[in-house]
C-alpha cells in the first residue's frame, strides 16, 4: 500500500508543476483586447513561440502513447530491427520546420490567418474545403485523444495498480483544466516541461534495463541466445519486411509534412531564430526519445524474459526494475506524451468550432457580433466541453471512435499532405484540386485499409498519397486557376 | 526604411528556397545513410555479425552514429546557411 502511495507522490507533485505553469503562462500572456486578438492568444499564443518551446511543442505532438508503450512493446517481441524502423522519425522534425516553417510564417503574416483551416481559406478561397478540414480535423483529433485517454488511463493502472477511472481522472482532468484556462500558450508552454519529462523518464528506465542486464554487450549476447534474428533488421521470421519498413518511413517520417497538428505550430512562433533552434533541438531530442525507449523495450527482452503481451512490456519493466519513487517519476514521461498530445489536439478542435466555424460563418467574420466578453467564454466553454465529452466517452470507449482512430494518423496526412504542399508550392493548385482530394484521400485510405488490399507489399498510406497526388493535379487542372491577385500572399 | 538592413521579397524568397534544398539534401543523406548501413552491415547472417560497444555493427552506424551524426550535420549547417529573414516588416520595402 506504502508503495503505491509513494508512486503516486512525484505524480501528484508534476501535474501540480504543469498546472502552475499554464496558470503562470496564462497571467504573463500580454492582455489582448478584441476579438480578433483574444482568438490570436486563445489560440495562437499571439505568435510569441520561442526555439525550445517550438521544438519541444512539435515533438510532443509526434511522441504519444505509442513512443513509451506500444512501440517498445513490438521492439520487445521484434528487436533491434523495430528500433531501425523508429529512426527513421529522427529527421522529421527539421524537415517539417525546415520546409514548411518559414513559408508559414510569412503567409500567416501577410494573410493575418490564426488557425491552420484559415491558412486554406487564404490560399483555396473555398467554404467548402473550410467546412472540409475543420470537420476532418473535429472527428480525427477527438477519436485520437479518446485513443490517447485510454491508453493512459491504462498505463496507469498497470503500473499503479490504481483503477483505470482513477487514472483517467487523475491526468485526464489535469489536461483539459489547463488547456481550458491557458490556451494555446499554456499548451506550448507545458509542453516543453512534458519533453523534459520525457527525456528524464526515458534514461531512467534506459539505465535501469542496462545495469539489470550487465551491460549492453551481455544483453546482446543473451538475444543473440534466444533468437540470433532480434539482433537482424529484419527481425525474427522476417517480420518486419523492407515494404513494410518503407511503408512506416512514409506514414511517420514523410507525408506528417501535411500533419495539421505540426503546421498549426509553424503558425505561432516568434522569429527566424527561433525556428532555426526548434530545427536542431527537435531533431536531437527526437532521436534521443526513440533510440532510449526503442532500446528499453528491445534489451528488456534479455532482462526480463517471458512477457505475453507487447503493451505490458514497458509497464512491467518498469514495475520490476525501478523503485516506487523511480516508477512514479517514470510514468509521468508516457503520461506527458498523453498529455502534450491531448492539449494541442484540444486546442485545435475548439478553435475549429470557435474560429473556424461559429466566427467566420454564424458571426459573418464581424468582430461587433462577437464582442471579447462573448468570444473568451465561448472558447473557453467549448475547450471545457470538448474535453469533457472525451473524457466521459473513454470511461466507456464507444467502439465507433476507437475504430475511427485507428486511421486518424494516416487518415488526417491523406487528407491535408496535398492540400498543404500543394498550395505552398504550386500556383495552379486550387479548390477544385484541394476538394477533389481531400475526399479521395479519406475515402480511399479507409477502403485500402478495411479491404485490406496491398500493392507491392506496402501499407495503405502508400497507394493513398500516390492517388491523391494524382487526383489533385488532375482536379487542379479541371478547375479554374485562382487569380493572380489573391494569391499575391503566397509569393512564395 | 533601413534599406540594406531589410531584405526584399525576392531576397526572403530566394533564400528560403535555398535553405529547403540544404534541407532536403540533408534528409536524402540521412535516410541514404539509414538504409545502407542498416541493409548494407546487417543483411548478412547474425551469426556473423560484428559488434561495436556491445551493439551489433549495422545497429550502431545506422542508428547511433547515424542519429548524431545528423544531429551535428545539422546544427552546422544551420549555423553556416540559414538565414535570419524578418517575417513581418516586409510590405514597406516591396517592389
């Protein structure tokens, strides 16, 4: 009972840390007065990002659940070969900031835009693709966070062996408190702590796993005695085939360029600088995260052998290696992964609803009938309801949201890879384009997936963007050019 | 107005689309290194395998030196190439 008591203390006290932040970023943030300049603090943070919180903002948005459980969980069962599959995430990070970073920061600008569906409204001049995204962005963002929830809350009772609800309750309510009260600033700003956590968590389970072994040559050495092929690329049985690998180097390390939650973040930092910091800070704690947990997960197999279940892996390990103090400190890093994830999928919806939807089409874009008063409790309101909604849905997960986000990865980058690089990139793109394929893409990820149909060995992700790229050329050239003039603010 | 201080559109222009490639060439050198070393040094049988710091070879260049490796490649060139381009008082001095 002590022990678990003793778990739970370093817990407390960090959710008690992060909440402070948001409340302190929340008070500091400059007082915006309007309407339009509350939903560009409510929302956007009024573009004040620094580096670090820039590269630890974008990480937390890749590393979730599945960095601390589910992927170490495979490396458990597969070895070394599944490590190599999650290196391939490591350039991520510069590459999006790198290619879209400064573009997006020089269109947000000229065009005024706040969220990432204004960003497509300035460049496809379509309600209809508007309408598109906000909704793609609604259903896929609340089926992961469910996701998420779950598995937190069910981290949490493994290692605790507190209840679920308990759980859920505990860090669940922390995240939507703070997201709620301090919008996207108190996101941000937490996130950085949430990767600092991480970082901590992750060498303290690394370490414990080496020194259990002997050493990193006698844990290789007592693989190679299980099976010779977990020290292979290729893992045992050829698990994890070159299509395959590829197929993942596409969905994670590629197409997350359309990655709305990402580019949401190219919205709101400060300056050149800080970009060029998040680019080479990203990119280290990044690889840094995967290589330590990857390896957790894989060298845990030689320390201790036999468990069943890849997800119990880490939880286990985690049980028997570290100490109730040390435990409790370790599962803060998987639940700020959660929760850094969460909030800024959080902050997304509600901007959809608010900004996206309610100001631009119910209030005609007219700040008079949107006064600051109205503005500030509505989105505050709709940020607490939205959480609340998936916090009640994952005490008891309906089926149709935890099935739909087994496709929101994949399903929101075959939607929004085309229209994002497309309309940075090329002129003739346009709306016709952009409907075209965000439709084709969703419909076809999905078919690819339920029929379970392969091309070549690859994963749906693959055929999908192949089509989509296809559907939107030949949409574009269908449809009329947009005018020279509009598009004057991507002169890019 | 600063004149030579303030870049103009096209300059702005002109060397972001430079730091793209510098980007790109960078991601292509990566994930050349990542493939090769990993398929190159590992493709073979385990049994023989050779070992660096306790890791099998392959694993170690692919994924260790790989990843800093790229982390250092990085940050230099970041440092030598990139630019620092002012996102905002731009319309000022635009043809």
């Amino acid at each position: 009972m002590l022990d678990r008591a003793g778990m739970l203390l370093p817990l407390v006290l960090y959710l008690g840390l992060i909440m402070g932040i948001a409340v302190w970023g929340s008070k500091v943030a400059q007082k915006e007065s309007g309407t339009k300049g509350f939903m560009e603090e409510y929302f956007l943070g009024s573009r004040s990002m620094g580096g670090f919180v820039l590269a630890m903002t974008i990480i937390a948005t890749y590393t979730s659940a599945s960095s601390f459980i589910g992927g170490p969980g495979v490396a458990y069962n597969l070895g070394l070969g599944w490590i190599l599959l999650s290196m391939i995430q490591v350039p991520t990070a510069f590459l999006t900031l790198g290619v879209i970073g400064k573009r997006f920061a020089l269109v947000s600008r000229r065009a005024n835009t706040v969220t990432f569906s204004d960003f497509l409204r300035a460049r496809y001049k379509s309600d209809f693709v508007v309408v598109l995204a906000s909704l793609a962005i609604i259903v896929f963002f609340m089926a992961s966070m469910l996701a998420q929830f779950i598995g937190g809350a069910r981290l949490f009772e493994s290692i605790t062996g507190y209840s679920y609800q308990s759980g859920l309750l505990i860090f669940g309510l922390a995240v939507i408190i703070y997201t709620t009260i301090g919008g996207f600033r108190a996101v941000v700003l937490t996130d950085a702590v949430q990767g600092v956590m991480m970082i901590i968590a992750s060498i303290a389970i690394l370490g414990a796993v080496v020194a259990a072994g002997g050493g990193v040559a006698n844990i290789m050495e007592s693989l190679r005695a299980v099976d010779p092929a977990l020290l292979s690329p290729q893992g045992p049985n050829n698990a994890i085939p070159k299509p395959f690998i590829l197929s993942f180097w596409v969905l994670v390390g590629f197409a997350i360029l359309g990655l709305p939650q990402t580019t949401q973040k190219a919205l709101g930092y400060r300056d050149s600088k800080s970009l060029h910091n998040a680019m080479i800070i990203g990119t280290f704690v990044v690889g840094f995260t995967m290589l330590t947990m990857h390896l957790v997960g894989a060298m845990g197999r030689a320390v201790v052998p036999g468990i069943k279940i890849g997800d119990l892996a880490v939880p286990t390990l985690t049980i028997e290696l570290l100490s109730p103090f040390w435990a409790g400190i370790f599962i803060a890093g998987p639940l700020a992964a959660i929760m850094s994830t969460v909030d800024s999928m959080l902050i997304m919806v509600s901007a959809a609803i608010v900004k996206d939807l309610y100001f631009h089409y119910v209030a005609k874009n007219k700040a008079e009938l949107l006064p600051p008063r109205k503005v500030k409790i509505m989105s505050t309101l709709v940020t607490g309801v939205v959480g609340i909604l998936v916090f009640l849905a994952a005490l008891k997960p309906p089926a149709l949201l935890v099935w739909i986000n087994l496709f929101a990865f994949g399903g929101l980058e075959a939607v929004f890879f085309c229209p994002t690089l497309f309309g940075l990139f090329w002129r003739r793109a346009n709306s016709t384009g952009a409907i075209c394929s965000m439709l084709f893409g969703c419909g076809a990820f999905f078919w690819f997936n339920i029929t379970k149909t392969s091309i070549a060995g690859t994963t749906a992700i693959v055929p999908t963007l192949a089509l989509t790229t296809i559907v939107f050329v030949l949409g574009s050239y269908f449809g009329k050019p947009e005018s020279e003039e509009k598009l004057r603010v991507f002169d890019l | 107005m600063q004149g030579g201080l303030l870049l103009t559109r096209r300059e702005k222009i002109k060397a972001i689309n430079k730091e793209t490639c510098v980007v790109l060439l960078l991601y292509a050198i990566f994930f050349a290194w990542w493939y090769l070393t990993a398929y190159g040094l590992g493709g073979g049988d385990p049994a023989e395998y050779k070992f660096v710091f306790g890791f099998p070879a392959w694993f170690f260049y692919s994924c260790i030196v790989g990843y800093i490796g790229i982390s250092l490649l990085l940050w230099i060139v970041i440092k030598l190439f990139f630019k620092d381009i002012p996102f905002d008082e731009e319309e000022e001095n635009d043809a």
